[in-house]
C-alpha cells in the first residue's frame, strides 16, 4: 500500500457538528493504523457563511474528544497552507490549465436564465442542470464578453453520453451515467472555487491517498474523477461511509436531534464516552466489546468491518454508555474533580453569581434557583404554560421565532440576546411580559426564574435550542406544513435593528 494520508475537510459555516466528528474519527483511525498522517483542511471558500468563531469552534470540539490532527491549522506542515481561503493563487493556477486545455469553459448566463431554465425542467419533469448553453461559444465571443466585463463563472465540460465508474472501498464497482452529472461551477462569479473544483485540487496537492467522507458525495464522485482525468493525475481511493441518522431512520440532522458537539459538552457528557460511541456507530471490535478507548479502536480498526446500514444515533444508547464511563472509569475523588472541572469550563457558574446575590438569603437558596443552569432538559408539559397570557399557537410561534432568531446571534453575549429578543417581539407586536412569558418557561421550567435573557446568554445557544424545542412539543409541536408557514412568515418580518450582532 502506498503510503497512507487521510483529512477530513470541515467548512466553518455552523455549529461542530457529530458527523463531522465520526468521519475524523475514522479517517484518523484508518490512517494511524497503517502509519500513514491524518490532515485537518478547513474548507472555508464560503465567504458569506464561514466565520472564524465556527472553525475556532470546530478546532476545540476535536481538540476536546482527542482527535487531533497531524498536519492542519495550529500544527502546520509541508502542504500548507491548509485554509482553502489561503490558496487562491492555487486554484487561479489550475483554472487556467483547464479552459487551455478545453477542458472548462466561461458561462455568461444570468440568474435570471439559469431560473427560467430550471423552472422549464421542472415543468417537463427532466432532471435539472446546466444545459451547455455557453459550452460551445467561440474563442473570440468569450474574449469579447470579458472585454466588456460581463460577469461569469468557469464550468466544466461533462461527456454527454457513456458512464463514470469508479471503485468504492466498501461498496465495490459504482457506475453512474454522466446524464446524470451536471456541468459543475468550478470558479464562482467572486474569483473563489466551488467545493467540488477545491476538493480535488488540494486532496491531490496534500498526496491524500484515500478520501473517506459520508456517503452523500458519492453522486459527486464523477465529477471529481473527470477533474482527476482532465488534469492527468491519479485519482485516491474513495470510501463513503454510513450516514448517521436519527431513530426514524432519517438523516441526523438539529431539527430532531441536537448535532452540536457543543451540546453534548456543555450536557456533560465525557469526550472519551462520546468517542467511543461515534466509534459503535456502523463498525464493532473485534471481540464486540462496547466499550474501548481510541487507542483501543485504532489499533484493532479493520474499515472492511464498517457495516453499511445506516447507524441509529440513539441519545438512550449514549447516555447508558456515558453512564458507565462515570461509574466505571475512576474513583470517587476522580467523579468530584470531573463533575466540578465540568461546572467551571461550562462557563455558567460566574456570571450567575451576580443575579444570585441579589435573590438569596442563605446559601441554601442557591440551588433551587441555578438547578435549571446545569440541567438537561426541563420538566416540561402543556399545563405548564397556563399562566401565559398567549394562546398555544402564539406561544409556539414566539418560541420557534426566538429559536431562529438566535441561531442568527453571531458574537453570542447578553447584549446580542436582548437585542434580538426585543426586537423580535417588536417586530411580532407582542408586549415584551407577554412575549418573555413562555420563553421563562421553555429555559427555566419555572413561571419565574432569574432573567430569562441573562439565563439564555449563560446557558448558550445549544442548551437554549435544545429547550426551546423540548417546549415546542410539550405544546403540541409543529406539522411540515405549520414549519413551512412558520419559515414564510418568519422570512417576511420587518427587522428592526440589527439582529445578528
């Protein structure tokens, strides 16, 4: 075997999501087993979405279950720089070998065309894609529509007619018909790469012998393979693994199930237990022993013995593995230090301190007040929203609002809570008592509780997110078509002030 060089390529737009972290974790796994480097790239060419507060985010959460990495941010090495955003010139490079070689060409088409294009493919029941309007433009009309400034992109060419086939590690032969692959965008209309165009280019410059992602790129695998082609080089090996999914056997995904590794940390539960089960999920030891610490996993992993039906994320199973790590794992002076280490960096015993001081007359005032703050979810029914002066619907309107309108704070602090809280029920028209109501509930559990925006800053935006949907439910919950009125109405409010800072 060659020698072995896995990555896993996380882009900063969100939350540290637990696929992320179950795909290192096999990609690092594979690659220490054979001797070979596991590579971090942050795949950041999303200008728009991409924050440095989520790649710091996703840094740490790895860094915390004990994936780290062997060439990447923070640690360097010879094929770096290893931020897509640092490589433009690299990419620029490239570009040019392909539209020299006829290989990609300019597309001068609108938004406007591109729409009307789909919408007529939809009509007619065809697949949709690009139609290779500009593909066949001559040398001269392209120099004279740059000349003249008009605004572009860079697509690839795509064979109209034959298949790709490629070699899949745990799937064997897959062939998908090129009828079926669209002419992809390669250079966006802002000079960066598209995913697709960047992945092969820095997969090949960084000598990654085998990409193992999740298995939703395996339709996206003839484009790479063409890009592979177009440039002579020879292609790693692929190996998609099994999505994760939610007990329903649905993608895993935050609306029903929280994703956020933050949220498990900040749950309290132990990085190695939540290794250790993201290493069950799709692939079992030798002996079929559940409990096994990395280094355990590494030395045992076998990729061949990944099971491709999709793995259960089940929170039921986790909690009881957890649950044995803390009994099991350690003495009693050991569970104190964790269970007070995991109090502190949650970082939501100081800043409470001041709102309590202010409610207690002796310290054993203090727990039933702050119990809520180092809680899961709440004990939470329908009665338990009686006392609120709105109805259910407007209840659950103000909570799932609340819950988007969060999920948009950018630089999360008090300040941006209450900003956005306010305005928000200012844009709904709701009086702030009345709108506050339902979320003192939703956080606390309680008709009344220390402030409810200083108790959302504290407890953060993945506790906050779990909660507020646990009170959903507990009101009834929202059907697809509720969700999709919900998303319109919520898309049409006015906003007032700026409500993501």
């Amino acid at each position: 075997m060659t020698r072995v060089r896995t990555r896993i390529a996380p882009s900063p737009t969100g939350d540290p999501h637990v696929g992320t972290a179950y795909i290192a974790l096999f990609n690092r796994c594979f690659a220490h087993q054979h001797g070979g480097e596991f590579v971090l790239r942050i795949e950041d060419t999303d200008q728009v979405r991409s924050t440095q507060r989520s790649e710091d985010d996703i840094l740490a959460s790895l860094r915390w279950l004990g994936l780290d990495w062997d060439e990447g941010p923070g640690v360097g090495g010879e094929f770096g720089p290893y931020r897509q955003s640092e490589r433009s010139a690299i990419y620029a490079e490239h570009i040019d070998i392909l539209l020299e070689r006829g290989s990609a060409f300019h597309c001068f088409c609108t938004a406007d065309r591109l729409n009307e294009l789909r919408q007529q493919q939809m009509e007619a029941k065809q697949q949709s894609g690009y139609d290779g309007h500009c593909s066949h433009l001559k040398a001269e009309d392209v120099q004279a529509r740059l000349d003249a400034g008009e605004e572009y992109v860079i697509r690839m060419k795509v064979p109209e007619e034959g298949f790709c086939q490629f070699n899949d590690l745990l799937r064997g032969d897959v062939s998908i018909t090129w009828s079926q692959v669209d002419m992809q965008v390669l250079m966006k209309s802002d000079g960066l790469p598209t995913y697709h165009f960047a992945n092969v280019i820095d997969d090949h410059l960084m000598e990654i012998s085998h990409v193992i992602r999740g298995e939703e790129w395996i339709n996206s695998v003839p484009k790479h393979v063409l890009l592979y082609q177009y440039f002579d080089w020879e292609p790693p090996v692929f190996c998609h693994m099994p999505l994760l999914r939610n007990p329903d056997k649905s993608k895993l995904s935050k609306r029903k199930n929280p994703t956020s590794i933050n949220y498990y940390k900040a749950m309290g539960y132990l990085p190695e237990a939540l290794l250790n089960y993201l290493g069950m999920m799709g692939w079992t030891m030798p002996e079929g022993e559940e409990v096994f610490s990395l280094a355990e996993m590494q030395a045992a992993f076998d990729i061949e013995r990944v099971s491709l039906g999709g793995p259960v994320f089940d929170i039921v199973k986790l909690d009881w593995l957890n649950g044995k790590y803390l009994r099991e794992q350690g003495d009693d002076a050991q569970f104190v230090a964790r269970l007070l280490s995991w109090a502190q960096e949650s970082g939501r015993l100081e800043p409470i301190v001041p709102l309590l001081r202010q409610r207690v007359e002796k310290l054993s005032d203090v727990a039933p007040l702050i119990n809520y703050f180092f809680s899961g979810d709440v004990a939470l029914s329908a009665h338990s929203f009686e006392h609120c002066k709105l109805d259910v619907l407007l209840s659950i309107k103000c909570l799932q609002f609340a819950l988007w309108r969060l999920e948009g704070v950018s630089e999360w602090n008090r300040d941006a809570v209450e900003l956005v809280l306010m305005a928000l029920a200012k844009e709904m028209d709701v009086k702030v008592r009345d709108f506050l109501a339902p979320l003192f509930v939703a956080i606390s559990g309680q008709a009344v509780s220390l402030s409810v925006i200083d108790s959302i800053a504290v407890i953060g935006l993945d506790l906050s997110r779990a909660r507020l949907r646990h009170a959903i439910e507990s009101l009834g919950g929202i059907s697809k078509k509720q969700a999709k009125a919900l998303e319109k109405e919520f898309a049409g409010l006015p906003i007032i002030g700026d409500a993501t800072t």
